[in-house]
C-alpha cells in the first residue's frame, strides 16, 4: 500500500517539473497542447506554470502531516484538480489537438486522480466507544 507521504512528494515533484517547464521552456507546452506560439501565450504559459507551482508547494509542505483526517481536504484538492486535467486533456487529444507527449499527460492526470481519490474514499479509523 503506499504511503500517503510519498504521494505527496511524488506529485510535489512531477508538479515541479511541470511548472518549471511552464515558466521557462513554453515550447513543449505550446506542441503538447496545440496553441500556436504567439507572443500573448507566453503569460498564458507562465500563469499556468505559477499556479501548477503552487500545488507542487502545498504537496510538499503538508507532506509530513501524519493525521490523514487533516489532509482530506488536500486529497479533495488533488483529486478534483487531477481531475478535471485529465478530462480536459482527454478532450483535447480526442479533437485532435496537441502532439503524442499529450497521452504522458493524460496518463499521469489519471494515475494521480485515482491515488488521491483511493486516500479521499479510505476508510477512517473510529474510536471505540464502549
């Protein structure tokens, strides 16, 4: 079973390079989704890295809570914004856009859904009350 901390770095470090890409290197960005490289779609690549960059820090920063309960919200976060990624990137692909890194993206926007959904759906320990 894997541990809730190391879907937290895992996604931490994946959303980094990500974000990274985003903010320095648009060109992939531009060929995996299909957006033409005008000059106004570098700051729609750059917002996009910022905000993928401020996920990878709230995975990072709350890596080591080890109340699972606490993190719930942060599990919904992850699987809702996973999410709705995979089902646009889906969508795009499926209309034709973007090149074939599109499908490591769709791969991994799934993956990433289904872990955070399987530690959303866990079931909480009760305390036994006599």
């Amino acid at each position: 079973m894997m541990k809730v901390k190391y879907a937290l770095i895992f996604d931490a470090l994946v959303l980094l390079v990500v974000a990274v890409g985003c903010l320095f290197n648009m060109t992939w960005v531009y060929n995996m989704l299909g957006i033409s490289h005008a000059p106004d779609n570098v700051y729609l690549c750059q917002l996009l890295g910022a905000a993928v960059f401020g996920l990878a820090l709230q995975n990072w920063l709350v890596r080591k809570v080890e109340d699972v309960e606490r993190l719930r919200i942060i599990f919904l976060a992850n699987f809702v914004g996973h999410g709705a990624a995979f089902v646009i990137f889906l969508a795009l692909k499926l209309n034709g856009a973007g090149d074939a890194t599109m499908w490591l993206a769709i791969g991994y926007t799934l993956l990433a859904t289904l872990i955070f959904g399987y530690f959303l759906d866990r079931p909480q320990l009760q305390p036994n009350r006599a």
